[in-house]
C-alpha cells in the first residue's frame, strides 16, 4: 500500500516563525553519537550522528519503526554493547564524561545514577532468583544497606509501584508473576537506586491496553515525584503522547526531526514524522483509515545514497538519492534532516 501524504501547506521560504522554548539545562545529553560493530565484510554501521537531550522533570521519546537504532543507541551510550563496538561521540550525565572512561567507574555510574526499563520485563529478570533477591542486591551494592534494611525498602518499592502484598511478592519467581507486575517489579528495580535519569526500552510492550494505561500513569506520577529525566524508547507514538515533553525521531540509525511533542504532532516537518503520525488509528468516523507507510526500514548492510528515505518517501525528488541531508537547526530548539521539509520555519544550517 502506496502511503499518500498531503501537500505541504505553506512553502520553506516564507513561513511564520516557531516559537521559541525555554529548557533546563540537560541532565543527560547524547551528542553526535555513532556506532559501528565489525563484520566479515567489514564495519556495520548501526547509528550515525544522533543527538538528543533531556532535563530534570523531562520526558523525551526516541521513536521509529523497529531496526531504526533506537534501543541501539541508548545501549551505546550506557557502554551497554559488547566490547567490540565502536562508540563514537559525547554522551553526559550532568557533567560527567560517559564515553571513553574507565569501564569500572561508568559500571558504579550506571548503577548509582541511571535506572533502566527493558522491553521485556520477564526476560530481563533473573527465572532462578526470588524477586526480593534481584531487589535487594542493587540496595546493598550501590547503596550500602544492610541485608535487613534493603528488603525493608524492597517491600516500599513494590508499594511504591502499586504491588499488594509487597513481602509475599518477595518470595516469588518472574514466572509466578503476570507481565504488568513483572513490569513494575523492573519499574521499582530501576528507582531503587534513586537514578537522575531513567531509560526505559518499549515499557508498554505486550501488555494489554488497561496494563499500559497504569504503567503510564505509574512513571508519569513518580517523574513529578522525583523530577526525573526519563528517555523513552517507543515505536508507539500514542505512548508519546501520554507521557512525553520531547521527541527525537530516528530512521535508519539517523536522527531525523527532534522537537517538542506538541509541535511535532502539530506540524511534523520530516516526511518519516509525517508518515508515522498517519499510522495512527482515529476516533474520528470520518477519518480515513491509518495509512501503512510502504517498504521497510534498510538494515546496515543495505546502502542507499541520499536520503535514507527515499525510496518510501513521496516527496522525494532526484536531489533526495543524491545527497544527504544536513541537520537544520531552529530557533525554536528544534532539528529536521530533510530537503523538502514540511511547513517548516525559521531553519537554518547548524
């Protein structure tokens, strides 16, 4: 199915200028990230270029369709993927230098100061050991408690995440466990260190749409609790909606539109942005229905020229497969990789 976007309204030229957005200063920022891992047929390039930052009380959302490098690049910038990988770039944790340090000192950051959502919450947690056990181990290791005073607060975690019951919960395995609970089991697990910054990897995933919901509303109320920088990792743009202040949208391991939510889902300017955001189901009867963007996302080994885009996109022209596209800065704190951006305004060459 042929994806059909609607002409842009207004052209590049003469526009209305964004508004601009007043931000913290980072808590966590990426800069110029790329990661390669070698190969039979030499170096695969994974992520090229990404960039993205979030502030205390933040939401920001990485989003793009599955082999878009998302969970690649905040593996990457945690000194998460095998030894190796090439990482290129700055990745900041306030002021301290993540890439390129001794790997024990970025172990006791990790530990101490990131918390870390996986996509698969049963699969992420240990089948062999209790729950109390994979709870009170990080308490004793990075906060120095005794064994009495981490399962203590083990049991005020699970409370804390909305899990009745908490002691009798601490004696049981992941398998005795449904995926929603599970899933505020690695909630609690990543807040027991009391992090500056959460990462979590498609959180929703495989739960039912009621489960979601809470899962939500659980990390939307301890971020205003704690004033926590969360990355959100997410094919869903509905999640995005819910839950975040910013959005950096990825394609092919490249970042390819980053602005504030509501200007993105407002006035999305990257055709890919555009696309993703007609994938989206409406309430609306008369709307017509989602739109499937054709083709798929090229993998590593395959090489386009140009615009990665291209080939799916419909604004594509001949320039698209012939050069890439540089990043183009606003003054509105936003970013757009794109020769034919859509009703875009007050952009310039960074």
């Amino acid at each position: 199915m042929t994806l059909t976007l609607p002409a842009p309204a207004l052209s590049t030229t003469a526009m209305a200028a964004p508004r601009p957005i007043a931000r913290k200063a980072p808590a966590f920022a990426i800069e110029n990230l790329a990661v390669s891992v070698p190969s039979p047929d030499g170096k695969l390039d994974l992520v090229h270029d990404v960039s993205l930052s979030v502030a205390r009380g933040e939401c920001h959302a990485i989003v793009g369709e599955s082999g878009c490098g998302k969970t690649v690049t905040c593996l990457a910038a945690l000194g998460l993927m095998p030894r190796s990988t090439n990482v290129s770039g700055s990745v900041r944790l306030g002021e301290t230098q993540l890439l390129g340090g001794n790997r024990a000192e970025l172990e006791a950051v990790r530990g101490r100061k990131i918390g870390m959502i996986f996509q698969d919450p049963q699969g992420a947690l240990n089948p062999v050991r209790t729950i109390g056990v994979q709870l009170v181990e990080p308490l004793r290791l990075h906060m120095g408690m005794t064994r009495k005073k981490a399962r203590a607060r083990a049991c005020e975690l699970l409370a804390m995440v909305g899990i009745s019951a908490p002691e009798t919960r601490l004696e049981a395995y992941p398998h005795q466990l449904s995926g929603g609970t599970c899933q505020r089991v690695m909630i609690a697990m990543a807040l027991a260190t009391e992090p500056e910054i959460l990462i979590a990897d498609e959180p929703t995933t495989a739960l039912d749409a009621t489960v979601q919901l809470q899962v939500l509303d659980l990390l939307r109320s301890i971020q205003r609790q704690r004033d926590l920088a969360i990355v959100l990792i997410t094919h869903d743009l509905g999640v995005v909606s819910e839950i975040c202040d910013r959005v950096t949208v990825l394609y092919a391991g490249r970042s390819v539109e980053s602005r504030s939510m509501a200007d993105l889902f407002d006035r999305p300017h990257h055709p890919y942005t555009r696309a993703l955001l007609d994938c989206l189901p409406s309430l609306d009867p008369q709307a017509p229905p989602p739109a499937a963007i054709p083709g798929e996302v090229p993998g590593p080994r395959q090489h386009v020229s140009g615009c990665a885009f291209h080939p799916r996109c419909s604004y594509a022209t001949a320039h698209c497969a012939q050069a890439l596209p540089e990043r183009v800065a606003s003054a509105a704190d936003g970013m757009v990789r794109c020769h034919n951006p859509l009703g875009s305004a007050g952009y310039s060459l960074q």
